[in-house]
C-alpha cells in the first residue's frame, strides 16, 4: 500500500514509545492519525505534534488532522467507540496498528491475588485487545470494500521466552500466531502482519536491566522499527508476515521458509501448484539445436559443437519438454567441458562423452508426461540442470523450479544469486553488524552478495577491475569499493580494516585467496565459491596449494568452507522466492551485461566473453530472440 496524504490511521498506545513514533512518521507523510491512548495528556501532545506535521499537506479543514481519545483499551465498548469516531470523523480507515500494551509485575507464579489488576489485565491489554481491535479494524475495512492494513505490535519475547515476564511472553506469542493465522483476510484485501522488535529505548524498555541490554547489543533504534512497520504496510505480498528485528541481526521474518517446512502439514501445496498459463501454446519442432561437449578441454570453444538432433516425442511419463528462451553464462562451464565436475579417472570421464551443456535457463513448459500433475502446459519455470544450452530440453518435472516470469533477470537469479544467497547463511553464517568482503564483486554472483549482505545489515566491501564496475558497485550501495587497477586491495585493507573482514565471499582463487586469508578477522567465514584466476591456465584447472593453511585458521578460529551449489537444492525454490520477492519489491537489482549473445550458436562467444574479464553483471544468452520479445509484450 503506497501512503498518501489524506489517507487515515487509527493507533492504539499512541501516546507514546513506538505507538507515537509510528503517528509521527504517518503524519510526515500526509495521513489523518486517530490517537488512542489512556493517558490524555501525553495522547493530546501527540495528537497537536500530528496537527503541526500535517500543516505541510492540508490547508483549511473541516476536521482537525489528528484527534485523540481517551480508551482503555481492555474495555470492548471503549475500543468500539473509538473506532467508531476515527470512521465519523475520517470516512473510513486505511491503516490499524495496535500497539497498546503494558508489562506484569509480580511474576504470576508469585501474585496471590485474583489477577484483575495484574496478570488478568495485562492478558486482555496485550492480547484481547489486539484481537478485538482486529476484528473491528477488518469488518470496517470490509464494509469500505477497499484494501486495508492492520499491523499488530508483538515483541521478540513472543518469538523466545521472557522469562523475567512470563504473562508479557505469553501474550506477544498469542499475538504472534493470531497474526499469522489471518493470511487469509488477503483474498478481501486486508492484510494483517505483526512486528516484533527486540529491546527499544522507550519508557517500558528503560525498565530492563542494564545487563540485559548490553547482551543483545544495546537498544534498537526507533527509525528501525519505523522502518520496519512502513515495510509490512508498503509491501502488497506481505500477509501473516511477522518481521523481526534486533540490534544483532537487522531485519529479518520468522519463520524461514526451513522453519516452516517442518510443520507443514501439506509442503508440496506451494505457489507452484498456482502459477497460471499465461504463454501462448508452443509448436514442438522436429529437430532443434543444442551445444554438446564432444571432448574434454578447458578451452569451450574447441571442447563443443553446435548439433541439430531430432527432439524425442513423447515425453517420458515424469518428465516435462521446456523451450529454453534464456541460459545463464558460468565461469565453470569450462570447468565442465574438461570433465572435472565428474568423478572418476580421466578415462572414466571421457567415456561420458559426448554431453550436452550448459546450468542454467528459463523458459515454457512445451509439454509434460502423462504423470506430471503439478506443472502444466504453458508454465514458466527455472532450471539448473546440465543441457540448458539448448532450444529444448527434456527434464524431469520434479527439477522444475515455477517462476513468475521467463525473464532474463530470473536466470541470473539462479546460478548467481543462490550461489550468493545460500552460501552467505549456510557457508558465511551471515548475521548483521560484520564486515563482509567480496571479490570480483561487479560479476553475476558478487551483486548478488553485495546486495543480500548490506539488507542483513552489515559493512560490505568489493572489488574489481574497471571503473564501469566500480561505479555499479557504488550503485548497489557498496560501502567500500576497491578497484585494483586504481590501488591496492592489500594496502586498503590493512589501513581501513585493521581488525579484519568477518565474512569474505571469495571466486577468484591463487594470490587472492592468500591475500583473503590474511585480510580474515577471528573467528571470521571466508567462503570458496570457485576460484576463476585458476580455471584458464595453460593446462587448465590446477589445484595449488596453500602453505601454512591450517596453521592460519587454528591461530585464529578461523573457517574456510567450500559451497557447491549442487548439494543445496533442497533449498533452492525457497531461496529463489527469496531472492525474486526482493527483486519484486526493488530492494534488490539485478545487472545483466549490456552485451547481447543470440541463438544457441552464440554460446561460446559469451563463454569467452565471460572469461576475458570485461563483462559486468550476469552474462545471459537469449536462446530464442523472436520468442523472447512475445514473452516481453506479455
């Protein structure tokens, strides 16, 4: 939901900590504020701050911008009337937070008396209240028929216990899966989310323990959790989404799709199964063309060759045919050719030959085998399976990863970003607050990196080769950007960053990889994703070794972890949905390479495109141009 002026919000605890916070910023932006709160002085001062914001937008109104009214919230008729008097005054509602809340004393297994003032109180502050001002909030927003947001303040005490406050616990968790379960409301055009922020400096939150704070990092700042509400409301695929927050971590929603899928009762029952034929029908052709590996050699050019075969119909009963539109161009694909993604000697390796080539590509499905139920006709999907250079491609339907689009974009979402996304929280254990290093940051997976590491809340650094490059990783808001041809990475490195790098994604490999090393902090990650400086030698891909490797990282605590991608496609759709719900909502942006390659015959131009070290971004060849613009106009 965009906020514009002359829009309207209800608040409940308005009168101060994130409840004034939040009517504060909703009056920088123009909107009508209803504050509701019991105390009535503090509820009125916020209410003529509101007044003064609005002043920028509104001129010679019949209603005061901002009113204030005096509810106590676990009173039902209060409550009711509250709202009912911010619709009389306003016309309607747009946005509900309820944020009203209060913390118990004594501890409930020490309190002897009924309850009414104390741990009772707290229950239907905290809980009933939020369930009935949802409830209100929803049927008004219905009865508009127009979109509406509801957001729920919940805390990280309903995430993980407080055990200092059992009852406060116990009613942001009930918060917490309240909101959750209203998923549905979406389909009328509500949304409801909960945020839960970790400690923050307002007059209930100055009354924890100094001790307590200092653990988790210190206070959140209020702009974060300002931030943090504006995203729940501006976010139109957000739902039952509950945005937690930290000091430690930044920002990030709870579950995880790997949390969720250990108690989902039906996982199978995704987007997937939704996604509809939007594409025109597909002629299947009798022959199409396809690059094949027919000997083994790091040299790609010499080790393929274009073929023209017969496409094989019907479709194997489990398998679906896919018309390829875009494949991704990798810097291993000559590690592929020369056979050593294969195990085994070489002779064992070459008599695989001839393969066909190729990770990664988006397309159509053309047709699917009689058993396939879940992928139809017409279906957009990814695919990261070998053969993707190719105008068609058989593959088994359980592979198939549903995209909302065959775009260009999405292949370099594939290889590249999972890569980046993946290897960061398994291999990088990425949290916020660290100093994360990137090399050869400008290419397809480094954006990515860059990217995903500075939305965790952290200091990234980059580097590269070119000021076109360095200039792009400026733009992907890089804090550090160290272009080698300019100055030293070594010496930047030392003198800016005495401490050392925490996490360092690194793809370059040889004298790189030395120098990563030394750059690593205590206990920091560097991830080995490749190692590109090693894969075009005269012989090709040499292992090398690294002197005095385990003596550096036992000095330090140090872990140096390798990720192949390959052993991770467990988690590949969710990671995928990740990484283009971020694209979606333009928190993230994807580089192609302005280069063009066209028709499956180009393939070993962008290879060696890729591997002379001028491109920038993701190098993606366009397997079938003229499909490519229908896919466009649609």
């Amino acid at each position: 939901m965009e906020l514009k002026p002359g829009m309207s919000a209800l608040v409940t605890g308005g009168a101060s900590g994130i409840g004034k916070a939040l009517c504060i910023a909703f009056a920088q932006k123009g909107l009508f504020v209803t504050v509701v709160d019991f105390s009535e002085e503090n509820g009125k001062e916020v209410a003529t701050l509101v007044q003064k914001e609005n002043n920028k937008f509104h001129r010679d109104l019949r209603v005061p911008s901002s009113i204030f009214i005096k509810c106590d919230v676990s009173n039902a008729d209060n409550l009711a009337a509250s709202f009912e008097k911010h619709v009389q005054t306003y016309g309607g509602l747009d946005i509900c937070i309820n944020c009203a809340g209060i913390t118990n004393e004594p501890l409930v297994y020490n309190d002897t008396s009924d309850g009414a003032r104390t741990w009772r109180h707290a229950v239907n502050v905290n809980l009933v209240a939020v369930i009935d001002g949802t409830r209100i909030a929803s049927q008004i927003m219905r009865s508009q028929k127009k979109p509406g947001v509801i957001i729920n303040i919940g805390s990280a005490a309903g995430l993980y216990p407080m055990f200092f406050d059992p009852i406060y616990s116990a009613t942001k968790g009930g918060v917490v899966m309240f909101t959750r379960s209203l998923v549905s409301l979406k389909r009328h055009g509500i949304r409801v989310n909960v945020l839960c922020p970790e400690y923050v400096q307002t007059n209930m939150g100055e009354q924890m323990s100094g001790k307590i704070i200092d653990s988790v990092g210190g206070f959140l700042k209020m702009e974060d959790v300002v931030n943090g509400a504006l995203e729940l409301i501006q976010d139109e695929s957000k739902a039952g989404a509950c945005l937690w927050i930290t000091k430690r971590r930044g920002m990030e929603y709870w579950p995880t799709p790997e949390e969720q899928r250990k108690y989902m009762v039906n996982p199978s029952k995704s987007k997937r199964m939704l996604t509809k034929n939007i594409y025109p029908s597909i002629q299947t052709p009798e022959f199409f063309e396809k690059i094949v590996v027919h000997t083994l050699s790091h040299n790609f050019r010499n080790a393929t060759r274009l073929e023209r075969v017969r496409l094989r119909l019907p479709v194997e009963p489990h398998s679906a045919l896919v018309k390829i539109i875009y494949a991704g161009v990798n810097a291993s694909d000559v590690n592929f050719s020369s056979g050593r993604y294969f195990s085994g000697n070489p002779k064992e390796t070459a008599s695989r030959l001839p393969f066909d080539a190729g990770f990664e590509g988006v397309g159509i499905v053309a047709s699917v085998g009689d058993s396939v139920k879940h992928i139809k006709v017409g279906t957009p999907v990814a695919l990261m399976t070998f053969g993707s250079y190719a105008e068609f491609m058989q593959v088994p339907a359980k592979h198939l990863l549903p995209v909302p689009r065959p775009d260009p974009e999405v292949v370099a979402m594939l290889t590249s970003g999972l890569t980046a996304s993946i290897g960061l929280e398994k291999a990088g254990q990425m949290t916020s607050g660290k100093v994360v290093l990137v090399t050869a940051a400008a290419g397809g997976t480094g954006q990515f990196a860059v990217q995903l590491a500075k939305l965790a809340g952290n200091k990234v650094i980059a580097t590269c080769g070119g000021e076109s490059k360095a200039e792009l990783l400026a733009s992907l808001g890089v804090d550090r950007v160290i272009n080698y041809r300019n100055e030293s990475i070594k010496y930047v490195l030392k003198k800016e960053f005495p401490r050392g790098v925490d996490i360092i994604y690194e793809s370059v490999g040889g004298e790189m990889f030395d120098l990563c090393l030394n750059a690593l902090a205590v206990h920091g990650h560097l991830i080995v994703i490749g190692m590109i400086s090693q894969y075009q030698g005269e012989d090709g891909w040499k292992p090398k070794n690294y002197t005095g490797l385990c003596e550096k990282i036992l000095a330090k605590s140090q872990t140096v972890a390798g990720f192949f991608l390959v052993q991770y496609a467990h988690l590949w759709q969710d990671h995928l949905d990740k990484v283009f719900d971020l694209y979606a909502s333009r928190k993230l942006k994807v580089s192609l390479d302005p280069k063009m390659f066209l028709g499956v015959a180009s393939v070993p131009d962008a290879v060696e495109y890729l591997h002379s070290g001028k491109s920038v971004g993701k190098v993606v060849v366009c397997i079938d141009p003229s499909y490519s613009q229908v896919v466009s106009k649609l």
